[in-house]
C-alpha cells in the first residue's frame, strides 16, 4: 500500500517538475522578446545615423512604407562621427532596399512607441548592398516636429542665386556700370500698359467701323439672301423639266443606240471596201514591172498622185475603224458630237 502511494507521489513531482520547467522556459522566451532578441532567419543587416534618435529603443519596429519588415537591433554612438547616433536594423531578406530610400525615426501616434522609417525610393535606383548605410534624415525627437529653418533659410538663399545667375541680374549690372541701360519692371509694364491701351483704341474705331458699315453689311447679307433664293428656283425648274423630259430622253437614247449600230455596220463595211481598193492599189505598185509599156508611162506619170491616194486612204481607213469603236463605246457621242473625255482620242 505503501508503495503505491510512493510511485503516485513520485509521479505528481514529475509533473509539478516539467511545469515548473515548461513555465521558466516561457518567462525566459518572453524577457528575450522584449528586449529584442531576434533569432537569426536570414535576415539583413543595414545602418542607418541620426543627430537625434530620442525615443527609438532595442526591438522597436522597423517598417518599409508603413509595412512591418524589421526590428532595431543596436543604437550606439558612431565610432567615425561621435556627434552622430548609429542604428543597427534587421530586415527581412526579402526587402529590397534602394539608393533612394531614406530612413527617419517616427511615430504613429503621440502614445505608440517610436519606430525606425524606411521610405520606398524608386524603382530604377541602385539597391543598397548588405551591411551598408540607408540615407537618413534628422528630426528634433520632440513631440512636435519644427522644420529646420536653417536648411529652409539655405535653400531660398541658393534659389535666389539660381534665379538671378538665370536672369544675367549679374551682367547687367555690371553693364550698367558701363553705362549702359536696360528696362527696368516698372518701365516694362508700363510699355506694357501703353500697348494694351493702344489695343483697346484699335478695338473702340474697329468697333466704330462695324457701326457705320452695318447698314451696307445687312444689305449684302440681303442681296445674299435673294441670290440664294433665286438659284434655288432655278435648280427647282431644272428638276422639273429634267423630270418631264425623263421618257422622251430614253426614247432617244434608244434611237439614238440603234443609229450608232447601223452606222458602225455602215462604217465597217466601207471601211472594209477602202482596205481591199488599198490592197489593190498595193499589188498595183509592187507589179509595175509586168505592165505594158504605155500602162507603164502612165503609171510613171502619175505615181505621185497614186501614192497620195493611198496614204489618204489609210487615214480614211484608220479614221473609220477610230469612228466605228466610238459608236460601239459611246453611242451617246452622236448627240453631243464628241466622244466622252478620258477616252485617249480626240
């Protein structure tokens, strides 16, 4: 009995052990949490240098454009620069940093903690390798954040050399001193002024101008008016003998059709007489030599006269052939007494 009750106790303590155990391996797991302590995952080292990193502690977030990507590992005093305050942060390895991102210590609200920012750069800028320094900016670490008038001061100060390096305010007045004279702003808007006044006379006689010539514009426009109504009757009785001639005119063109056909037949057939007298006459000339001796002297006698008739007809010829492809093409041309424009004769 004795020892069953022993190995029941001895069991209890093992159990009381291991949660005694379990509970100090939570409690050490949950100091190291808040202090900082981050076991390696692959993450990346970058630095960054502050003036001033009051509020910023080991462990707080690090955050790329809002988003949560890191904790500060380490903030000490540079050992290059001792004005200077220098902040270890881990990221993760899937952050790309670039050259022109730029890192500030901030805080979301005035009772959130104070946390390390990473601006997002741009996308065609060089990355930033491992174990370097992200570009930093300084801000006071007080509740409200001044701007820094003596940056601002500088700025304008350039601007205004800028401007007046981009205006020459050098070169003229160095010319000036010379002698030489230029405009001044007030001159230039008075010149100005002048030129605007000038405009408005011009604008006042066009103005007048208009008025005096109104009435002589309205009887134009009138005279315009009656024009217009007069082509429109004219184009009106032009539809209207157009329309009553319609029937007449097909009739016409159908006559007209047929005359052309039987013209062309005419046409060719003559055309077809010339070419065999022209066939004859040709055989004529090339056998002069088996003619009689008078046929001969004949022949001799008049052989220029011959050969003008047969270039005549030839042309005759060709001059038919031309006329019957015209009326078989355009049938039409028998009416107005030419063929159509773009045919190629003439």
């Amino acid at each position: 009995m004795n020892v069953s009750k022993s190995k029941e106790f001895a069991k209890k303590e093992i159990i009381a052990g291991l949660f005694v155990l379990l509970s100090l391996g939570i409690l050490i797991a949950f100091v190291f949490i808040v202090r900082g302590y981050r076991p390696y995952t692959g993450e990346k080292v970058y630095y960054a240098k502050f003036k001033n990193t009051l509020g910023l502690d080991k462990g707080a977030d690090v955050r790329y454009g809002g988003l949560k990507v890191g904790k500060v590992v380490d903030i000490f005093q540079d050992k290059e620069d001792p004005t200077l305050v220098c902040v270890k942060i881990a990221v993760s390895k899937d952050v790309q940093l670039n050259q022109k991102c730029v890192a500030s210590v901030e805080q979301v609200s005035l009772t959130s903690a104070r946390h390390l920012e990473i601006s997002t750069g741009e996308l065609d800028a060089p990355k930033i390798p491992e174990n370097s320094y992200i570009p930093s900016i300084n801000k006071s670490g007080a509740l409200v954040e001044l701007p820094d008038f003596s940056s601002t001061v500088a700025k304008v100060e350039q601007l205004i050399e800028d401007l007046r390096d981009f205006l020459g305010m050098e070169v003229v007045r160095a010319e000036e001193k010379n002698g030489k004279t230029f405009p001044r702003v007030a001159q230039l808007t008075e010149d100005i002024k002048r030129t605007m006044e000038k405009g408005s006379e011009f604008i006042g006689e066009l103005n007048d101008l208009l008025k005096e010539q109104k009435p002589q514009i309205n009887e134009v426009v009138v005279e315009l008016n009656q024009i217009e109504k007069e082509l429109k009757k004219v184009l009106e009785r032009a539809n209207t003998i157009l329309t009553e001639s319609r029937e007449p005119l097909k009739e016409t063109l159908v006559n007209v059709k047929e005359l052309a056909l039987r013209l062309q037949k005419v046409v060719e057939q003559g055309s077809n007489s010339l070419e065999v007298i022209l066939k004859n006459l040709e055989k004529l000339t090339t056998n002069i030599d088996s003619l009689s001796g008078e046929a001969k002297i004949w022949f001799s006698k008049n052989r220029r006269t011959i050969e003008d008739i047969v270039v005549d007809l030839k042309d005759t010829i060709r001059n038919l052939r031309i006329l019957s492809q015209i009326l078989a093409e355009q049938p039409q041309s028998l009416l107005t007494g030419k063929p159509i424009s773009g045919s190629g004769r003439k």
